[in-house]
C-alpha cells in the first residue's frame, strides 16, 4: 500500500487550491464577487424582526417548545410573513409531524403562497434531505427550508450515543445545507420530558446539548394557561405596549377553535433565547393565534 504524498513547504507555497489561505480582504472581495450573496429576510412582526434582524442564509436557528405550545404554527407564521414581505423569501417545508395535506389545507386561499414540498418524505437520511433541498434551491429557487422535526432526521435506534449522533447531524446541516447552499434552515426540535412547572427553555432541548451549541439561534415557544386580566396587564405593562384587545378574542376566528379560557386560549411568548449574530439573550414578546397563523400582540 502506498504512503500518502507528503505535503511540503514547497507544496504550500504553491498551493492555489479552492480552499487556499487568503488575507482578510481579498476573501472579502471574492465573496462578493460571487452571484449567490447572502440573503436576509424580515417579516411582519416588528420587534421580532428588530431583536433578530431578519432570517440570513447560511444560518440554523432551531425553534423549540413543549408539546402543543405552538412551535409549528409560530414557524408556519413566520414563514408566512417572510413572503409576504419578500417575494424571494420562497420556503421549502419538510412536515413529518404534522400530516402535509392538513398542514396545507390552511394554504388553500392563497394558492400563489410560495410554498415546496417533496411528494413523499424519508427520515434519517441525510443524502435525501441535502438533495431535496438542492433540488428546491434550484428548481424553484426556495432559499429556506422549515425541517419539523429534528427527531426525524437522526436515526433513533442507532447503537450510537444520541447526544454525538445529533451533533454530527447539527454540524452537517449548518456545513453542507445551510452554509454550502446558502439557505437558511429553521428546525423544530421538541424538548426532554418536562418536570412539574418546568418551563421550556435552552438548556432543555430533547437528547443534545448540540442542538443548541450548533445552532445560529435558538427561538422557545410556551405558552401559559389560565392567563388572567391582571396577568396579562403585568405581561403587556412590561412590554410597554398594553392593548385592550388582547383581553378579546381574535378576530375572523371560528368559534370551534376556542378554549373556555378567553385570555389565554389563543396567546403565546415567543422568546429568542440567544442569538449570535445579534447578541440577544431572553428577549420575550406576547403572540396571539389569529385565524390559521400567529402574530405579534
């Protein structure tokens, strides 16, 4: 068997490879020189959008909550609200935890939304997940992708540890997907098992550290129940902004989708827990489900 050349100091010096040493300001030259620039997204919620400072490609941000605290529908309308804001801001949706036709069914009324999905999903498969959404990109070019779930993505009987099995997961979504072909990826990761009052949080992201650590930013949905008057005056006092109307229900809303608790049935906190390009940590802010989508009370 032969021995590996040797790299050698000659080697280097000569070295013109595309993934050569530069200074700092011929790279920046060269990247934009490029075509393919990085793209930022706003959307319609303002302070959201002022604490992150828009959705950029190349960029993971993991979206998390417990069980039924809104976390699919707060990233449906997010998504939403991008495209409306920008007509380049075209999603590609992979839905393996809610069933693609019902998650569709709220589109039907807009048939131009510019939503993608495969016709069929396969979990735990990364090489179909990276040419999905080369496909997406240069098909139709979608420059996000919304993954709901992580747990889908990662093998759940492998002998392996799951802590390092979603890790290598997280660091080839951000290398080879999101940075690779400059999209943006917003993914859904549920949390561990909640103690009694335990609130979602960080740190408690299900099974890996990693997800966090990996990740861009981290977005954490709750939701309270039994909100009352007083609550809510404290919540919206804090916020500066108190508007009577959140103590009503939402408008255009069917009367089937409430809950006998009229203040908190249809609200949400949306918090970024950290985000690294802007440096914000626990900013919260009140949502409210208005018709099939969320928005900023």
């Amino acid at each position: 068997m032969n021995e590996p050349k040797k790299f050698t100091p000659e080697d280097a010096f000569s070295y013109e490879g595309p993934d050569k040493i530069v200074h700092f300001t011929d790279y920046l030259l060269l990247k934009a020189g490029k075509s393919d620039l990085t793209k930022k997204f706003k959307c319609g919620f303002s302070l959201f959008d002022k604490n992150i400072d828009g959705l950029e490609t190349g960029e993971v941000v993991v979206v998390s909550g417990h069980t039924k605290a809104g976390k699919t529908l707060f990233t449906e309308s997010w998504v939403k609200s991008m495209a409306k804001c920008s007509v380049e801001a075209k999603t590609m949706i992979l839905s393996f935890e809610v069933r693609p036709d019902k998650m569709l069914a709220k589109y039907v009324s807009d048939s131009n939304a510019p939503i993608y999905l495969p016709l069929s999903l396969e979990a735990m498969n990364f090489d179909w997940l990276y040419r999905r959404c080369l496909e997406a990109k240069y098909k139709y070019n979608c420059r996000i992708v919304l993954i709901d779930h992580l747990h889908f993505m990662v093998d759940m009987a492998t002998r392996q540890n799951m802590s390092l099995n979603i890790g290598g997961f997280m660091r080839r979504l951000k290398k080879d997907i999101a940075l690779d072909l400059n999209l943006a990826v917003i993914l859904i990761a549920h949390q561990g098992q909640p103690k009694e009052n335990q609130s979602a949080s960080l740190g408690n992201i299900r099974d890996s550290s990693f997800v966090g650590q990996e990740s861009d930013a981290t977005i954490i949905v709750s939701r309270t129940e039994n909100l009352d008057e007083a609550d809510l005056k404290e919540i919206a006092a804090k916020q500066g902004e108190w508007k009577a109307a959140i103590l009503r229900p939402p408008i255009n809303e069917s009367a089937d989708l409430y809950s006998p608790d009229k203040y908190s049935a249809c609200l949400a906190t949306v918090e970024i827990a950290v985000h690294r390009r802007t440096g914000v940590f626990g900013w919260k802010k009140l949502f409210r489900k208005n018709g099939h989508f969320m928005e900023e009370v």
